[in-house]
C-alpha cells in the first residue's frame, strides 16, 4: 500500500461479517467505508447458533451483554434417542481452562447484524446502501471501486463480504468447488415448550434414528426443529402439514402431544470452498469464501473469524505500509475453510446410530469430551486471529 490508501478501505457486504470488520476497522482508526446493495440490512438470514471461541472474540468488541439480553445461553449438548433417552451430554463448562465464555449462545443472525450497524454508524463510520459494488479496477497502489448508484471510491484494499452469490469474486475471477447435499432441510419455529415432550432437554439437542437425524434449538422466542427431508419429496410437500406432522411421529415418536408449529421454512444445504480468499489488493470472507451445511451452525462462526483475522491484520498492514499481513490472513483463513470447516461441517452432517456410539464413545472421559467439544466450538478454527483474543488474556480492539 502507499501512504495514500493506507489508511483508507473498502468493506462490500453489509451483512454480520462486514459490519464486524468494518466496525473493528474504525475502532482501529482506518477509514472504512461499507456498500450495500440492499436498500437496509438483510434480517432474513435465519443464522442463530453462536460458538464459544466467536462469543470470545465478540466480547472483545463490548457486545456480549447485548447479545445475552436477547439470546439463549446453552450450558450443554445432548445426542438423544427418539424415545427420550440421553446418549450422551457434554457440559460447556469443561472448556472453562480454554475460553472465557464456556457455552453455546442461539442469537439471531439479523440482531447482530443491527447491533453492528448500530455501532458502525454511532462510530461515524460510512455505510451506504443502495450502492452495492458494480464495477472497479485495481494496481499496486490501491483499488477504485465503482457502485450501482455511480459513485466511485479509492482505497488501499476490498473486502467481499458480499455473500454467497458475492460479485466480487466474480469480478476478480476466483472460482470455487461446490458439493450439493441430497434432499432439503425443513425448519419448523415450534411454541411448544420441548421439554414437556422430553424432560430435562437441553437447550441444543440432536435426535437420532436409524441413518435420520432431529435437531432441536432452545431459541428465545421459540424451539427451532430442524429435520432432513430425503431426496424424492418436494418442497410444496415437505411444507404441508400432514407430512411435517407424520415426519415429527416418526422422527420424535410422540403421539399425543404434537409441537404448535408456527412457522417453517425449506431449504437446500450445499457446500462450497472459493479456490483463493485473495487476488492482489481483494479478499474475501464470509459465505462469500466458504459455505458450508447448517448442521453445528459453523459458517457463521467461520465468517466472523475471517472477520477478526482481517482486522488485525490490517492494523499491521496499517503499520508497515504493506499488504504482507492481509495476505498471510487470506491464505491462512482459506487453508481454514479447506482443511477444517468443510470436512468438519460435511462429517456433523452425518447421521445413524454408529455415529452417535462413536461420539458416546469418545466422550466417556473428560479430556475426550474436553477435545470433542473444543473442535464443535471451533477452537482450532482460528488461524490468523490473534489467541490472547481468546481465552483468559482478553485484548480489547
């Protein structure tokens, strides 16, 4: 970079992820400026799980007690039969030597995304909406942007955090490798209180039966069941009522008390790795670097990473006048995607009982729970973010 763009960047996507970056950006004291193409933020992403080793980082940017005023703190994990009985249960608390914030939290994605815009614009930072990204160049000394409402903006560095169909990727030409999963998945938003069906649930459970799988989420409004629709059914067929209620039979072996299902959604789950998360002065992050199923609600998690990682990395870019540390941060955030979050993510989407007697398994001393649940929390995710963000050194940014 040259002492010119320095200072200055480009953050396209103002989704959780960008505004994350963007916030931390600011606080940082560079200049950065958003672009969305919508004309708000998206509350529609109905992303809500939240790991320990992301609820550390977000601590790190004072947002935690917002998030847990409004959020479902879950202490345990539980792979269940249908019939009820507890397989096995993993406490949080083991991770207490590892992370500040041993526990799960299920937050809506749209609630942090607010909560960031909030703060990014109270920080007087530039967001502008209505403008996504629609064309732009780049040479060694920055990138110029221009955006669908006609403007044009010159910075040291982009970030695409612009989602999965993210044209910035395409603009620079990094291609990915994607892997469809068979059937959909169906998301049902229950009024129910689970646990007068299975007494003692926790607040994040997994069901099994045979090679089918029921997750159920405590969230704070409701409990999200999320259930595997197999390939053959149509999505106007999985949404009836007749077939989600035979589905819930089946699943749940419950006759007489049937969930009060408000509201459900369909939708299919695929995987997808870009082939790069960098070309020169661009980087990607977010669903626009990595999809992934939404079994173990990782994809989320792994974007706010990038997220972090690109923001400290970008202070040191700040500091020595080069792009050296953002490109070490992209290789080693794609490496991530690579090498863990998609094999990790495609083997959670596994189902049957072998599973569940390997994870029983596993599980039956405390240092394989403690190792067990510090890959579901994703602490060995976090290449490029800085450790003493993690765990008992907090570092405020």
């Amino acid at each position: 970079m040259t002492d010119a763009n320095i200072g200055k960047m480009i953050v396209a996507g103002a989704g959780p992820v960008g505004l994350t970056l963007a916030l931390m950006l600011r606080r940082a004291g560079i200049d950065v400026t958003v672009v969305e193409k919508r004309a708000t933020v998206n509350l529609q992403s109905k992303a809500s799980t939240f790991h320990a080793s992301t609820i550390d980082l977000l601590e790190t940017c004072d947002v935690l007690d917002s998030m847990l005023a409004k959020g479902t703190r879950v202490d345990s994990v539980q792979y269940r039969a249908p019939d009820g009985v507890v397989l096995a249960q993993l406490d949080f608390d083991l991770l207490k030597d590892r992370v500040r914030n041993p526990f799960r939290m299920h937050y809506e994605q749209g609630e942090l995304t607010t909560l960031m815009r909030d703060l990014f614009v109270k920080e007087g930072g530039d967001l502008r909406f209505n403008a996504g990204v629609s064309g732009g160049e780049q040479d060694d000394a920055g990138v110029t942007v221009t955006t669908e409402d006609g403007q044009t903006i010159r910075a040291g560095a982009l970030f695409g955090c612009d989602g999965a169909q993210s044209f910035v990727r395409e603009a620079v030409r990094i291609g990915y490798v994607e892997k469809p999963y068979p059937g959909m998945v169906l998301r049902l938003y229950a009024q129910t209180d689970m646990r007068q069906i299975f007494p003692g649930l926790g607040g994040i459970a997994y069901l099994h039966l045979r090679d089918e799988t029921c997750s159920l989420l405590e969230m704070p409004d409701c409990w999200r069941i999320v259930v595997r629709v197999p390939a053959g059914v149509s999505e106007t067929e999985a949404m009836t009522d007749e077939w989600v209620v035979d589905r819930l039979r089946n699943l749940l072996s419950i006759e007489k008390l049937m969930p009060s299902v408000s509201g459900r959604d369909v939708y299919s789950a695929r995987s997808r790795r870009a082939f790069a998360a960098s070309a020169g002065r661009v980087y990607l992050a977010g669903d626009a670097l990595h999809l992934t199923n939404t079994k173990g609600g990782m994809n989320l998690n792994a974007g706010l990473h990038d997220a972090f990682a690109y923001s400290l990395a970008a202070v040191e870019s700040f500091a020595c006048g080069d792009t050296a540390p953002l490109d070490r941060a992209a290789w080693e955030r794609e490496r991530v995607a690579r090498c863990i979050l998609l094999p990790r993510t495609s083997e959670n989407a596994g189902t049957g009982s072998e599973r569940v007697k390997r994870i029983a398994s596993i599980t039956t001393s405390p240092e394989g729970a403690r190792e067990f649940l510090a890959k579901q929390a994703m602490l060995d995710m976090l290449g490029g973010v800085s450790p003493e963000l993690v765990g008992t050194g907090a570092v405020h940014v």
